[in-house]
C-alpha cells in the first residue's frame, strides 16, 4: 500500500473503472463520490486536507471496495 497516494490518483484509479467523480454540491465540504452508473456503485469518502494524501485506513478501504467489487483480485 503506498504511503503517499494523493486525491488526484485515487481519482484517477477509479476513473480507470468507471467512476466519475462527483462533489455532491456547494455544501458538500470535503465530500466526494465516485460513482459508476453501469454497475450502479457509488464511493463516498472525505478529502484529506490540509495535505492532499490518502490516509492509510482509506487506502485499504479502498482496496477491499474495489476487491468485493471484483475491479482487482486480492494479492
């Protein structure tokens, strides 16, 4: 798990399945969703400020949504 993954890259990961990314409006605050219409998924998480890296327990959070999911296998 890396230790220095940023918003930008998550972003971009589950861009690669997907997801696009919604702020969920004005009064939203840090809060963001990833949502995939086809497989009707949705992601919703906070964003680390004031530095823009994951947190570790995100990551894994992230990593088994996306193992349930079947998006990635578990190594």
């Amino acid at each position: 798990m890396p230790k220095d993954f940023t918003v930008d890259e998550l972003t971009r990961l589950f861009a690669m399945f997907g997801f696009q990314i919604d702020n969920k409006g004005k009064t939203s605050g840090s809060r963001v969703m990833y949502s995939n219409e086809v497989k009707e998924l949705s992601y919703i998480l906070h964003k680390p400020h004031p530095s823009n890296i994951v947190k570790a327990f995100i990551m894994k959070d992230v990593k088994e949504f996306l193992v349930d999911n079947k998006f990635i296998t578990e190594d």
